[in-house]
C-alpha cells in the first residue's frame, strides 16, 4: 500500500524543520513566475541536483515565523539552521534510484501563489505544498506544508523547540540532533535501536507532534500491533490532526478494515483536490476487497490519465495476466517496453510467468 513504514517521506520532513521560509511582508510571486519556478523545481531533481531547492529556502524567516522568544537560544537555532539540512538535499537523496517528484498543482491562496508537489517512491507517498514569495526579485519558498505531519514546517520547528528545556539550551539541541541519527537507524532498518533512543526522550518531549510522527516511524518497522499501539496514541494526542487522512491508510490496512482505509485515500484526494495518482491506492483497496471490477477501473482510469506512469502500468499489466485477458495487456506492455528507464527485466521476469501470454504475443 502507500507505506509498509512511513520510511524516509515521513522523517525526512521532521528533519527538514530546520530549513525553510523566507521573509514576509514580500511582494507577491506572479502566476507565470510560479510555472515557471515549478518547472525548474522538476527538472533539478529529476537531474538529482539539490542547489535550486537548498537554495530557495530563507533560514531568518523560518524563525520569525516561529514567534520565538528574543533571547540568546533564539539567536543560536537560527544560527545552527544555516548550517542544517536543505530541503533539495533531503528531497534528492529520499529519491535516490527510482522515485519521482512532480507538480500535482498550482494555485493562488490570498494572492499568494501555492505548487503542491508529489513525492512518491516504492509505493510510499507524501505531498508538499509550497507557499511562494518573492525576494529581492527571486522567487522563495516562504513555508511548506507537509501533508504527512499535517501542518507547516514552521509549526512543527516552533512545537519542537517550545517542548525543550528552558534550564538548559544544549538539551534542545541534543533531541533535535536525534532525528537525522534516527532517520539513519529506520533506513538501515535498524527499528529496534531507533525506539531505544525514542524511549529516552523525556516523556513531555516525546509527546509533542513531531516527536509523535518519529514514533510511528519507529513503530511501522516493530509489527503490526506496536504500529496500531503508536497510531491510537497518536490519535488520542491529535484526534483532528489534518495528517490523519495519509497516516491512517496503512494502519487500516493493517487491520484489514479496508473500507475506511479507501475512505482515507478519498479524504486525501478532497484535501488535495484532485491528484489521479491516488486511483492507485483505490485499485489496491477494491483489490483486498476482491472486486476485481471496481479494480480494473480504477487502474484504466490511472493509466488513461497518466499513461506512462510505470507503476500504473505495472500493475494493470499484471491484473490482465492473472485474468488471462492477454489481448488487453499487449498494448501496455508494448508501451512499457518504448521506456529503458522502466524495469524492463522485472516486466520480462513477469511476462516469463505466463508463457500462454508469450505464446499469444508471438503470434
């Protein structure tokens, strides 16, 4: 489904707390400006180029969206945010292999403009809306709302930094280095050794948003039932959480309510308002569900609309296969074979299941 884990699209975007916004106040980005900022944004990291994104991002303003208090500490995390993570690093190196960062849409919010870009690898899937400014005649990124943590970077860096220790600034910065070391145990698969670090964070710090979203990053690699264990609670904590639509697909799932975890990608689908991806998370669910009618016509209707989207591909090749419905799959995997970027042995591997398919090709 969407996740197996939550994996790197969910911690990746608690680490990048530490990098956005530029400066209020600025004047606003044009329509024309914000396609064309679009445009390079998808060309960059499709290259596997971080720079445009790294630097799109205003550190200062990160702060002052914040409403931290003017103290000393607040002068060192803007500090230590200059030498943070950058927002195109993380998303470049998330991607690495095969995975894809694309415009879903753009849109103008109280005259400012907004690109939701989707990120999706190996089935998982997050989106980030971009809100625009324009800065010393440079378009910026001034926030970002992650749809997986369900609120602002901003929010999230200020929920962070307000449950720390006001007796001890090298406290704050203690758990907050505990992220990325974290995010590298989850990625190593290393589960058991990232809920060990998360059990020593103080309970009034680990309760937090941010802190919440780790656990069930942790918890996704520890079973099913430590998972639905760090869900309840996470529910409990937040129960209007805008996250809950993404968070809680997998966990459905997981209980093998699959009704209510089509529910939550419909809901998903209104938030956004509309990304023809998610009729792929609808044909899986019609699938454990066994109507295999409403299936296929969701991923005709995925391929219909994105007709060289390899999973899509993939998967309504494979449903014609197990349907020996051989006449509709040619076409597909005739297409599939016109892309070398595709897994092109993984599609011979499968056509090599099915030798009545190649016996009917060859004729």
């Amino acid at each position: 489904m969407i996740t197996k884990k939550l994996s790197a699209l969910s911690i990746c975007f608690l680490v990048l707390v530490f990098i956005t916004s530029c400066k209020d106040n600025a004047k606003p980005v044009s329509k024309e400006e914000a396609k064309e900022f679009a445009k390079q944004i998808e060309i960059s990291i499709r290259k596997g180029d971080a720079t445009l994104l790294d630097d799109a991002i205003d550190t200062k303003t990160m702060v002052n969206r914040m409403h931290l208090p003017g103290d000393a500490k607040t002068k060192g995390l803007s500090s230590g945010l200059k030498d943070g993570m950058k927002l195109g690093t993380v998303i470049v190196n998330t991607l690495t292999g095969k995975g894809n960062y694309d415009l879903v849409k753009q849109y103008e919010k109280d005259n400012v403009q907004h690109l939701v870009f989707r990120m999706f690898k190996d089935y998982m899937i997050n989106y980030h809306d971009l809100e625009l400014i324009n800065t010393n005649g440079q378009t910026k990124v001034a926030d970002v709302f992650v749809y997986l943590t369900g609120e602002n970077l901003s929010e999230t860096m200020r929920s962070i930094y307000m449950q720390m220790d006001d007796n001890a600034t090298n406290t704050a910065s203690q758990w907050l280095k505990k992220i990325p070391e974290m995010h590298t145990l989850i990625n190593s698969s290393r589960y058991d050794e990232a809920n060990n670090i998360f059990n020593q964070i103080p309970q009034d710090v680990r309760s937090g948003h941010a802190f919440q979203l780790l656990h069930l990053q942790v918890a996704t690699g520890l079973g099913n039932e430590e998972y639905e264990k760090a869900m309840n609670e996470y529910n409990t904590l937040f129960p209007n959480d805008r996250a809950i639509p993404l968070l809680m697909i997998d966990a459905y799932v997981a209980r093998h309510d699959y009704d209510k975890a089509l529910q939550s990608v419909n809901e998903l689908d209104s938030m956004i308002n509309k990304d023809p991806l998610l009729d792929l998370y609808r044909a899986f669910c019609y699938n454990l569900l066994y109507n295999s009618e409403k299936q296929e016509e969701y991923l005709k209707r995925l391929v219909n609309t994105m007709p060289f989207f390899e999973e899509g591909l993939t998967q309504l090749i494979k449903f014609y296969l197990k349907q020996n419905k051989y006449e509709q799959a040619k076409p597909l995997v005739e297409r599939f074979k016109t892309k070398s970027e595709f897994d092109q042995q993984g599609l011979n591997d499968l056509l090599n299941q099915y030798p009545d398919y190649n016996a009917t090709a060859n004729n």
